[in-house]
C-alpha cells in the first residue's frame, strides 16, 4: 500500500480494486455476496496492497443490467445488507487505510424507480414525464418508434407506454435515460453525490459519463436516426445528439462543486468512452478529476502495444492540468488479464475476439 492513500491526492498514485458485491462473499450463506462479505475480507484487502476498493452498484435492482439498473440511489438493496452494513463496511476499510469509491449511474434509472413509475401515471407533456425523454411515434396511430435507433443491448432504443408514447432507453428497455434538462434530474443526482459521501465515501466512479446531456431538439427524430447511430460511435467534433456533448461538461462542473464542500473533496473518475483528444476534458480539476485509459484492458501481449497504451495515457494526462494517469488492466465490460494475455495472442485481432474464436476452435490455437 502506498502513502498516497493518507493525503488529500490519494488516488493520483492509488491502486483500486474493483469488488462486485453480489459475487464477491456471502456472509449470511444465502448463496449472494453482501456488503458484510467485503467487511470480512478488508484484511485480505489490505494484504493485496490496494489504496482504494471500487464498488459495483449494490443498489436496489432487478439487475436488469447487472446492477445498473437502479431501483433506489441511496440505499442497500436488501439482499446484499443495509445500510449500517454500508456503514460499518466504509469504517473498516478507513481503519484499514482503504478508500471507498462507489458507482454512480446517471445516464438512466431503473424503470421501477419513483421518478418513472410518477411518469408512467402522469399525461403526455407533464412535468413528471420531462424527466425521462418520452416523445410520440411515427405512423397513422404512433405505432412506430421515433426513429430507428438500435439500443447496445439489441432491439430499438425506444419503448411503448400504456398511453402510446415512446420512451428512450439506450440500454435495456428496464433503463429509461432520464432527461438532463431538467432541473429535478440535477438536484436528485447532486443529493445522492452528498448522500454517500456522508456516509464515509470516497469517491465516485461514473457510468457512461459520456452520455447524459442530449440534444434531440435541433433536427426532426427521424434525421437524427439515419444521421447518427448509438453503438459503435466515436464523436470528433462534439455533434453526436447522445454522447460526448459539450453540455456534458457543465454537469460535471456542477458536480465538482459539490465534491468540493467536503474535506478533502471526493474524488470521482468518468468512464467516458471517447476520441482521446476529449478525454483531459472529463479529467480536468474543474470536473470529475480523472477518466479512464481502457489502451491497457484493450492491449494484447506485445511489447508496442503496451507502448503504445502508456504512451497515450501520459499524454492525455498532461493535457488536463493536475490528473494522473487512470489505466485499467481489468473491469466487468472485458476479460480477465490472465485469460487475455494466456490465450493465443494474434497481432490486430480485436481483444474480444480472441476468447470467442479459441473456445470455438476447442482450445487449438490460431494457425501462424
């Protein structure tokens, strides 16, 4: 463990591990991992050497999406503990010289959170309907979506309601994004980055930080659906009415402010899937403070591709004025270290790939 973990810029050295409670250890022999599971192994923790532990979300969820679906922000969902378990958990790990970084999903709710079951039971135009991003469909009766965007997870990125309109959801149909023009979205969020820091946080990982602000207003729905795709996207110049927009940043310049009350201020760090020339944007001191480098998880085991991949962080790192480099070797979105650099390793394969291709050639490795 290294001292960075006791002063104020802790996580610009820091080594963070990243715990999926549900699979991490039961305690109550329920056959879940629960928040008292991670409170049982911090000594193993510390053993590791780790600065810091990055929670999956434990929110209440029907997990959905793993979790991401967000049911309730400020609580434990029940299976995996409460939230004295929350709290005696952040104790151990600070008397363990471990920080706490948890993640937060703000890009969408859950469709069971309060926020849209109010939208559900409230009329078309309703302030509680301008949370979410609901607009009417096409055809004679609104029988098709707006337009003809594809989610990540297959299918449209529209669903139905009841009354016919249509909402968006970028992810599963479980995920409604939430509207990020709308002032009670700000305040809800603003009140969770406060909840958890009270309770003994400190940090936040943020999901699909480069989603969020949207702008679906400047040209007709069916435009923008042959003009722009959700997945696969890439955005140079800022134009993309989903992702990497520049009003993305007020939101974090908002948030960073709220870090800042407290002493020493939260730290927090975008996964923001973007052209690493906007990366140092996310990673500013007046933003989130740090973003992911994914060139590490996304390399192979050659010697010029991990070249490359430091390369590119120290550089991007220097753009932002105070972060530091934020590489990671593994998360929940790619495989294993272990299995990417033990499987037969073939030059520009793509990294997911090479799993994929080995278990359908039985284990046999790719001809030379």
């Amino acid at each position: 463990m290294t001292a960075n973990n006791l002063n104020d810029d802790w996580w610009k050295q820091a080594v963070v591990y990243q715990i999926y409670p549900r699979s991490f250890k039961d305690v109550n022999g329920d056959g879940l991992g629960d928040i008292a599971g991670v409170t049982e192994k911090m000594d193993y923790l510390k053993n590791l050497g780790v600065d810091a532990i990055w929670l999956s979300p434990f929110y209440p969820s029907d997990l959905a999406d793993g979790g991401y679906d967000v049911i309730d922000y400020r609580n434990v969902d029940p299976r995996l503990g409460t939230m004295d378990d929350f709290d005696a958990m952040a104790e151990a790990a600070h008397e363990a010289g471990i920080k706490v970084i948890v993640d937060i999903v703000p890009n969408h709710t859950a469709d069971k959170h309060v926020f849209f079951q109010e939208a559900l039971a409230a009329e078309p135009g309703s302030p509680a309907r301008d949370r979410y991003i609901f607009r009417d469909g096409r055809g004679e009766h609104g029988e098709l979506p707006p337009n003809d965007w594809q989610s990540f997870f297959g299918g449209p990125a529209w669903a139905r309601v009841a009354d016919g309109q249509w909402y968006l959801h970028l992810f599963d149909k479980a995920q409604p994004d939430v509207n990020w023009k709308n002032p009670d979205i700000h305040e809800e969020f603003k009140k969770t980055l406060r909840f958890w820091s009270d309770h003994g946080t400190d940090g936040f990982r943020i999901d699909v930080a480069h989603g969020l602000a949207k702008d679906l207003e400047s040209k007709p729905l069916e435009e923008l659906g042959r003009e722009y795709s959700v997945v696969g996207v890439l955005n140079h110049d800022f134009s993309h009415p989903l992702f990497d927009r520049r009003e993305v940043h007020d939101i974090y310049r908002e948030w960073r402010k709220v870090f800042n009350e407290y002493n020493p201020p939260r730290f927090a760090v975008a996964e923001a899937w973007v052209v690493p020339e906007h990366q140092h944007l996310y990673a500013s001191m007046d933003e989130l403070g740090q973003s992911f480098n994914f060139d590490f998880a996304q390399a192979n085991w050659y010697a010029d591709e991990f070249r490359k991949a430091i390369a590119a962080g120290l550089k991007a790192a220097a753009e932002t004025g105070g972060s530091t480099t934020t590489w990671v070797m593994n998360n929940h979105d790619v495989p294993r270290s272990p299995s990417r650099y033990g499987l037969p390793q073939v030059k520009g394969a793509p990294y997911h790939q090479l799993p994929h291709d080995w278990l359908l050639r039985n284990g046999t490795t790719y001809p030379e």
